[in-house]
C-alpha cells in the first residue's frame, strides 16, 4: 500500500500544495503520489485547453455551446471535483455535496 500525504488543494488556481497556508486553498485531501500525478495532469489539461478556449473566443462563427473546448473544460472540472470527492476529507466531501456538481455530470 502506498503512503499517503496531506495535500492542499485550489481549484480555481490548478493548485498542488504540501503547505496549507503556502495560498488559499479550498480542499484538504489525501493521496498517493500517483493521484496527485493524476489531479496534475488534468490540471495541466485545463490550463493547455484555456489556451485553445481563449482562441475560440476570438471567432464569431463559432458558438460557445458547439465548441469542445468547452466540454473539455467541464469534463476536466467534473474529473477534479470527482478525485477530491474521492480524496478529500470529510469537510471536503460534504462541501462537494452541497454544490451538487457531481450529480449533474457523470464521467466516461
């Protein structure tokens, strides 16, 4: 079995901390090192897709809900929400309960 380690995490700002007051942080989870090389890589999906969302914006034919990098970017969201539901402590847990978002959305 592997160790697990207490990691800090921020949504918003794709952020992996080992120190909690290193930034704001919104979920308090524990993992191998090999889910946190998971939750990084999709992290890092959501930044290279923003790239990509932020170029779409700039073409006028293109509608926002026909465009994948949308349902790229949600499906990235969900995946983060589902590993820190996982992961999480309780308080996080329940936190991603109240939003619902898990139940709106499954993963493939």
């Amino acid at each position: 079995m592997e160790n697990r380690k207490t990691y800090y995490i921020s949504v918003g700002a794709g952020e992996i901390m080992t120190v909690p007051n290193a930034s704001p942080w919104e979920f308090k989870i524990q993992a191998t090192d090999d889910e946190i090389t998971r939750l990084r890589q999709i992290f890092d999906s959501s930044q290279d897709n923003s790239v990509d969302d932020f170029l779409r914006a700039h073409i006028p034919f293109v509608e926002y809900h026909n465009d994948s990098t949308n349902d790229i970017h949600d499906e990235n969201l969900i995946n983060v929400y589902e590993m820190i539901h996982q992961l999480g402590d309780e308080e996080a847990r329940n936190h991603i309960e109240s939003m619902g978002i898990l139940n709106n959305f499954t993963s493939e």
